[in-house]
C-alpha cells in the first residue's frame, strides 16, 4: 500500500462523516413534522444527504491525485 | 394484453433476450474483445444487490413504517467508502490466489481449510434460502397478481395448492434450469462468468428503468408531484405519524442503526455480491468508479419508494398488500404496458438474484464441500480417473437444482408469515456471521482455523435459534408456544428475548447476540491456541498482500519433489487437455523455459503454477489435497516458515534502519555546511579586525614619528614648540598604551581567558565610589556630575573591578561627548523584578537610532565617520558588552530625552540580583 494513501483516508472520512449524518443524534433533529417544498423535512433529508456524500466520493474518486 | 398467454411469452422472451445478450458476451471473450471490461459494467453487475426485495419489498416496508426500507441501501453506501481500503485488499487476494468463492477465500486464508470451507459452505447455503425463497415468493405472486387482471385480489395461500399447480415451484424449476444453462455451460479455470455479467447489468438497467417508469407515473400520472401525495398523506390521520416515523412506528434508533451495520456487512459477504464484486472483477481499476457508481444506483433506485408507498396506501384500502403497490396500482388504472413492464422489471430483479447466488453457491458447495469429501473416499478412486471436469460440471448443476429446490421449500414452510424484508434479513443476518472470520482474517494475523470455526459455529448457531427456528414456528412448523414461552417453559432461553433481553425487534436482537458469540469465540479461541505452519504463512500473506506484491505467493515457502509431466495430467484431468496445454505453454513463456513438458523443471514455481490453475477449478483446499497426492512433499516446519517469515521482516528492518541512517547522514551534511558557513565567517572577520587593529594603531604611530622627526631635525626650535610637540607625544602614546591594553583586554575575554574574581558587589557603593574618583574628569569639562541612588539596593553577583571598568568606561563616554560648560550628566540606580539597572544618562548629542545596537561592536563608533571621529578606540562599549553578559546583565543605548532636556544619550545596564544561595555562598 502506498507509503501515504491520500484517497484512502479521504473516503474513510467521508465514512465518518456518513456515519454522523444517518445515526441518532442528527438524524433525530430532522424527525420532524414539517415540510421542505412539499416533501417531508426528514424525507428531503435523507436524499439530500445522501445524495450529497456520493457527490463527494465521485469528487474524491475522479479528481487527478 | 395482460391475457396468461402474453405474460408468459414475454417472460420467455425476455429470458430468451437474457440469453443472448450471454451467449454474446461469451463469444465477445472467448476472441479476446471483452464486452464487460468496463467501470460501468461493473457496477452495473454489482446492482444485482437490488433484488425483487428492492422491488417490491421497499415499497412494502416503507408503507408499513416509513423509512424502514432505508438503511439496507444507506449501509451499503457507507461501507462502499472503505472498500478503498478493504475491497481492494480483498480482491487482490483473490486474484493472487485465483479464489473463486468466499468459502474458498475464508478456507484459504486460514491454511486451506477444507473443513472450514465445508462449514462456510453449509452456513452460506442455509442462510441464503430464506434470500432465494423472497424471489421465488415475488415472482409468483406478480405472476398470479398479473393473471387475475382486472381483478386486483392478492394471491392466496400456497400451503392450500398441490404442488403442480403452485406457480412458485414451475418458478423454481425454470430458474434452475435457465441458471444450469447460463453458468454451468462450460468450466473456466477462473470462474469468469463473462456472459453472465454482461446479462445482469442489462438485468439492472431493466429494473431500474421500470421502476423509475412506474414511480414516475405514480407521482405525476396519478398524482400531481410528491408535493400532492405528502400532503394527502399528511391530511390522513393514520398516515400523518408516517412523515417523522423515526423513534416511533419506524422502530427506534438503535435497530435503525443495527440495521445499516447488518447491510453494511451484507453487501460485503452474501455470496453473489462476492462472486460480482470480487471474483468477476476483471480489474482492479473498475472498483473505484464503482465506490460512487454504485450508491448511485442505489439512489436513484430508492427515489421513487416513498411515493409510490404513500400513493398506494391513499389508494388502496387499509389492508392491501403493500407489497405488490408497485404492480397493484398500474393495473388498478388499467395501465396495461406499464404493469407489463413493472412485471419484467420484477423478473430481472429476481432472476438476476436468483442466477448469480445459484451459481456462487454451487461452486461453492462443488469446490469446498463435495469435492474435499469425494477426493478423500479410497473407494472412489477419483484420483485416477482421467477427466474429471464432467463430474465438476453434474455436481454444480446438481447444487444449482437442490439449492433452488431448497429455496422452494423454505417458502413453502416458512415463508408465508413475513413480508418481502423481514424473510431478506434473516439472510443478512446469516451472511454477516462471516465479517468476524474475513475481515479478521485480512488485517490481524493472530486470527486462526480453530477461532475462525469456532467464531462461524457460535454465530451460526446463535442466528438459527434467534432467527430460523421463530421463523419456522411463526408459520406453525413449531409449537408457537416454543416462542412465547422458551423451550420447556425456560423463559430465560425464549429465541426473541434471549436472557431476558427484551423489547428489540427480532433481527437487532439476533445481530447483538450472534456477533457477541462470534467475535467473542472467534478472538477468544485465536489468542488461546497458536496456529499450525499453514495457517501462518497464509495469514501473512492475506494480511501483507499490498506490501509484498514480489513474493510469489506462498512459491519460497514450498519444499518437495515432484515431475513436471504428472502435474500436467493432474491439470488436465480437472480443465481439459487443450486448457491444460495452454497454460503450461503459458508458463513456460513467461518465465523463457523451454518445452516440452517433461523438460520442465519442477521446482516450487511450477507446482505453486499448477495448485493455482487447480484452485480457480476446485477450489484452494481441494487443488492442496490434489497437488499432494503426486508431488512428494515435505511440508515445512513451523520453525521454518517462522524463520522464513521472520528473514522477510528482519529485511523489511534493515531497510527501514538503512533509511535512518541516510537520513542522519543527510542531517550531518547539513550541520557540516552550517558550521563550515560560521568558520569562513569568523576568519573574514579576524582579516578585518587584524586590519581594523593595525590601522588604529598606526595613526598614534604616525603621529608620533612625525613629531619625533621634527623635533630631530630642528633642534633650535623654541622652547614652548618643542614642549607641545613632546606634549603631543606623550599624549598619543599613553593612547598607544591604552589600545593595546583594551586589544589585549579584548582578546582575553573574546578567547576566554580571563580570570574573573566574582564577589557580592553593592552597586550603590561602587558607583559612589567611581564617581568620587572620577570627579576630576567632569571638572576638566565643566560638566556637572549627579547621582541618584536608593537608600538600599540587593547586591549582585560580579568581578568588582570590571564593574567599576564598565561605569568608568561609559562615564567617560559621557564626559567625552558632553559639551564643554553646558554638559550634565546624571547617572541612576534602580531595582526592578530580579535586576538592578544603572543608567547613565547625559545632554550630549545623543546617539543615532541606526548606530544604536553597532556602537557596541568593535571598532564602532557613532557619528558620521567623514566629518570627523571622536576620540577612543571603539574598544569600550564592546569590553563593557562582554562583561556585563558575563554576569547575566544587557547593555543598551536609548534616548536620553526621557525627562524634557534636550536630546543626549542613555547608556543602560542590568545586572542579576544575587540569589539566596549565592549570598549564603559568599558568606
């Protein structure tokens, strides 16, 4: 394995960081009944947020190293 | 158009279209122009994850409690991001050792085990039946939904069909044979089933186009966008708790959150995803584009859940088979095609499942289960029949058949109580009971056989009595009273609420039991009994893999005698004569040796070469037992496979040491340079002080000779001439003196030479005592002399008379450069935290703020050098400099117009208060 392997701690932040965003905690505050044009606040916010952590691991895949 | 006839004929064609996309792929690879080398591809073949579990079963879920469906695809994505680190390692193992399943790899890594592939085999088996019935039930249950259009009745008990008539066997039985068709159609060396991925990533665009159609007909061609479906749902009051379900009807967090670990470990070991993700990778290059390929899939996927449930519980009544919303609400408005294509849709999930798990676990019950056991039989004789690969290719059709047929049974007796998920997690759940012995086993070399079996059996047995069994009794196979009180009344021993543990839904509660048990076993045996030889040269090299990439995999490690012509017909008999003549050819290419065969040199290389070849077709364990029977081997100590591993170490240190030591070496350099830089600046500045020094004195000299001369040369010049002239004499050789004194002076402290006599000094007497003597200096000039002292100041530690050099070298300064009858000059005593500073502070001039930090340099003095210099050496602030840093103190100049008077200098010292203890010293 290479000496410092940048894209491998890279997405193991981003696990981290996807642990945070779908565990108890965060995932608490947006259990609520309210809507984000139209759709349920916590609805919006698993796809946004899911949606957002792939946005980043293509980031962290494609870019040039 | 949904008559009975045309829903099977598309069916069939659409198997048929499966087919050909195969037998394409196929012939594409067999000429060397691969359809499926392709990132794309890839992750495409990996969406085979999403079954007709994700069809229907999301919807299902997600209409019984919201977003329960959610952490099967959101686990999956998390854990993608470190397949950077584990996939990756994981499937350069395989590729090393050309391993075909996970028993094979779980076996290999712990010595080629084929014990621990046989129970790695059974556990696999069992735990996916309950997986493979989910399919057989969807796809029956579309099938008679379809047929009774336009009635929209969901589809009746199978335990009251006979079994002719049950859609769910015929289901079964084509599947088997479509899969027998597809996978098992000739025997590769790798296990490379080229057309098979190439039909299922057709498989997954098809699902996932029709699963956008019907979603996006549900939001838009039913209702008016999410907006209007969320706010129907919201206007309903059973539905309204729906919109924030976590805590409450979507259960708790903690099952949440065991839920997302449960796919996280699912999507890693359950057999298909193995065989895609692993032994069908065809470069390792691919595996990163599918880190975020491949969630997006996922994504993309599950967009449309959450509407179509919520439109089909406003929809239909309470009641209804939320399971079958995806089909049940195109027919319900006579959407004819689009429940046509839903229904294909449906097909290509559960076939595509269906395919890739049959297969994956046919080689695996070939390879690490039949094999292992029929090679071992004396009676059988296998070891000398000649082809072997027909045998091969009638025991995996065989276990394609009883898997399938396994799987029926499963539905049959257990499947009728549980919806689509929850029959799905007991399988996950199963799978993840072989993270502990697989991951263990790629990043702690400590794991071994006995901790790996011991750890599988534990959970193992821990899931079927938690999750099988309450299964089994919840469909009355079992006494339900098994359930709800334990087994003979023992209430502590009840599956669901094992030791009491209760009030967690049945799969978090299987999950904490059975990892608890299978860690526990698994560390607990690993660390209590040592591994044998094999275990510890296969355990370094799984966990090594990315830092000897030059080893030749277990090759060094090999001892033994063996003809290179009866490895040759040990290949042959299991891949073929022609495969087999391949790849010796190959071999010996690669490495430039000559054939024929029995030229060969069969040296550990070749049969390291022949037990891989055989590995890819039998398995790791089966290809050990093989390979042994012809090759005389002497199998290494495990003194010898420690010492030899320890060599490779001992190495792997001395490298490390080696870069140390260039590093310091490096350093070394540097300083050498650094401290060579300060010589060569010390030298120029001794020319320049030698120069400076000589120059000094020759003016005092020159003087001194002209007037000499003149005094020579005229002797009648009157009296009061010649007395001024030997006036001047005597005057710039006293100078003359007083130079060399301070040049010798200075090159004693610079060199260090000299003896300091250190004592308690009051300051306050000494400069009473330096002024007083000093006093006629100041008269000369007309200058008036001050002194401000405390009444007591500390005493310092010092050499009393270059004390009393220092003030006396700066109150000549003063009286120097003061002007004659105006001159004042004051000098003060102070004390401040831990030093007493004596100031000597004067009307003169001043000095410049640019000379203030040189005049304390040698031979520097301050004023402008053209227009003039002041008397002095440019010696005595520079001594006076050394003296006081002798004792601890700072000297410095600052401006002396601190108090209103006009301009003049400041001259400052320190010096340290003396401590206790030095004062006790002194006395």
């Amino acid at each position: 394995m290479e000496k410092f392997d940048v894209r491998g701690q890279r997405l193991a932040a981003l696990f981290l960081l996807g642990v945070l965003l779908f565990s108890y905690p965060v995932l608490a505050a947006f259990n609520v009944q309210a809507t984000l044009a139209g759709i349920p606040v916590l609805y919006a916010y698993f796809f946004i947020a899911w949606g957002a952590l792939i946005a980043l691991m293509a980031l962290v895949i494609e870019r040039k190293a | 158009m949904l008559e009975t006839w045309v829903v099977i004929v598309t069916s069939f064609a659409y198997l048929g279209l499966l087919f050909a996309i195969a037998y394409y792929a196929d012939a594409r690879a067999d000429a060397g122009r691969s359809l499926i080398a392709s990132p794309y591809i890839y992750s495409l073949s990996l969406a085979v994850y999403a079954t007709a579990w994700t069809f229907y079963g999301s919807v299902g879920r997600a209409a019984e409690n919201g977003v329960g469906f959610l952490p099967i695809y959101i686990g999956p994505t998390l854990m993608i991001a470190l397949w950077w680190v584990v996939m990756r390692k994981i499937v350069r193992i395989s590729k090393q050792n050309r391993i075909t399943s996970l028993a094979d790899f779980i076996a290999s890594r712990y010595g080629k085990s084929a014990l621990l592939g046989g129970v790695v085999t059974v556990i696999a088996v069992i735990g996916i039946l309950p997986y493979i019935s989910v399919q057989l039930k969807a796809v029956s249950a579309s099938f008679t939904t379809v047929l009774q259009y336009p009635e929209l009745l969901s589809a009746p008990r199978h335990g009251d069909v006979p079994l002719v008539r049950d859609t769910a066997f015929w289901v079964a039985l084509i599947l088997a044979a479509f899969t027998i068709l597809f996978g098992t159609r000739h025997l590769d060396a790798a296990e490379h089933h080229e057309g098979m991925v190439a039909a299922i990533a057709f498989e997954s665009v098809v699902k996932l186009v029709a699963f956008l159609a019907v979603g996006a007909w549900v939001s838009w061609g039913l209702y008016n966008g999410f907006g209007d479906i969320f706010a129907r749902a919201a206007a309903d009051p059973a539905l309204r708790p729906m919109l924030a379900p976590l805590g409450g009807a979507g259960g708790d967090y903690s099952s949440w959150i065991w839920l997302t670990i449960l796919s996280m470990l699912a999507i890693m070991f359950l057999p298909r995803q193995f065989q895609v993700t692993v032994v069908e990778n065809k470069d390792e290059k691919h595996l990163s584009k599918a880190i975020w390929l491949f969630p997006l899939y996922m994504l993309a996927i599950n967009v449309f859940v959450l509407p179509i449930a919520f439109g089909g519980l406003l929809h239909f009544p309470r009641g209804a088979d939320a399971d079958a919303y995806v089909l049940t609400l195109p027919m319900s408005q006579k959407q004819e095609l689009l429940a046509l294509v839903v229904f294909i849709g449906g097909l290509s999930a559960a076939t595509g499942m269906v395919i890739v798990e049959t297969i994956a676990l046919s080689t695996m019950v070939c390879n690490d289960l039949v094999m292992p056991v029929l090679l071992r039989l004396p009676g059988l004789r296998l070891n000398e029949r000649r082809d072997l690969t027909r045998l091969l290719l009638a025991i995996r059709r065989g276990a394609i058949v009883l898997v399938l047929l396994l799987g029926y049974l499963y539905f049959r007796l257990a499947g009728e109580a549980y919806a689509l998920v929850a029959i799905g997690l007991i399988s996950f759940a199963a799978v993840a009971q072989f993270a502990p012995a697989a991951l263990g086993g790629i990043f702690w070399k400590g794991g071994t056989r006995r901790g790996a079996l011991a750890g599988l059996c534990a959970g193992f047995a821990v899931w079927f009595y938690t999750l099988l069994l309450p299964a089994f009794a919840r469909s009355e196979w079992l006494p339900i009273g098994f359930l709800q009180h334990g087994p003979w009344g023992i209430e502590l021993l009840k599956p669901q609420a094992l030791f009491g543990v209760a009030g967690l839904d049945p799969t978090t509660h299987a999950m904490v039991w059975s990892m608890l048990a299978n860690v526990g076993a698994f560390v607990a045996v690993s660390l209590t009994w040592a591994p044998g030889a094999a275990e510890h040269r296969q355990a370094s090299l799984f966990v090594d893999v990315f830092k000897r990439p030059a080893l030749p995999a277990g090759a060094s490690l090999w001892r033994g005698t063996a003809a290179a012509p009866e490895l040759y017909d040990l290949l042959s008999r299991f891949v073929g004569a022609p495969a087999a003549e391949e790849a010796f050819e190959d071999y010996a290419r690669l490495r430039g040796l000559e054939l024929p065969i029995a030229r060969l040199p069969a040296d550990a290389d070749l049969v390291h070469f022949v037990e891989t070849q055989l590995a890819g077709v039998i398995g790791a364990a089966s290809a050990r037992i093989m390979v042994a029977s012809v090759v005389k081997e002497e199998a290494p100590s495990l003194q010898e496979v420690r010492a030899m591993l320890d060599e490779a170490s001992q190495i792997i240190v001395y490298s490390h040491r080696l870069e140390q030591k260039s590093q310091e070496l490096e350093r070394a350099t540097r300083e050498l340079r650094a401290a060579n830089e300060r010589l060569t600046e010390i030298d120029r500045m001794k020319d320049e002080f030698v120069s400076t020094v000589s120059h000094e004195l020759r003016t005092p000299l020159t003087s001194i000779r002209a007037f000499s001369e003149i005094l020579h040369d005229h002797p009648g010049l009157p009296e009061p001439e010649r007395a001024r002239f030997l006036g001047i004499i005597t005057k710039e050789t006293e100078r003359l003196t007083r130079l060399i004194n301070q040049i010798l002076d200075l090159s004693r402290l610079e060199s260090g030479r000299v003896e300091w006599r250190e004592s308690l000094v009051d300051l306050r007497e000494v400069i009473r005592d330096t002024l007083a003597a000093n006093s006629q200096l100041f008269k000369e000039r007309d200058a008036r002399l001050e002194a401000k002292l405390p009444e007591r100041v500390p005493k310092v530690r010092a050499d009393l008379d270059r004390i009393v050099q220092v003030i006396v070298n700066l109150l000549s300064n003063a009286a120097k450069f003061v002007e004659p009858g105006r001159g004042r000059v004051e000098v003060t005593l102070v004390t401040e935290d831990g030093f007493v500073r004596v100031d000597v502070r004067d009307n003169g001039p001043g000095v410049a703020p640019r000379d203030r930090r040189v005049i304390f340099d040698k031979f520097r003095q301050g004023g402008d050098p053209l227009t003039g210099k002041p008397q002095g050496s440019g010696l005595g602030l520079h001594i006076s400099r050394h003296i006081v840093e002798h004792f601890g103190g700072r000297i410095w100049v600052s401006s002396g117009a601190s108090d209103g008077a006009d301009g003049g200098a400041c001259f400052s010292f320190t010096l340290p208060v003396a401590s206790g203890r030095a004062l006790e010293r002194a006395a």
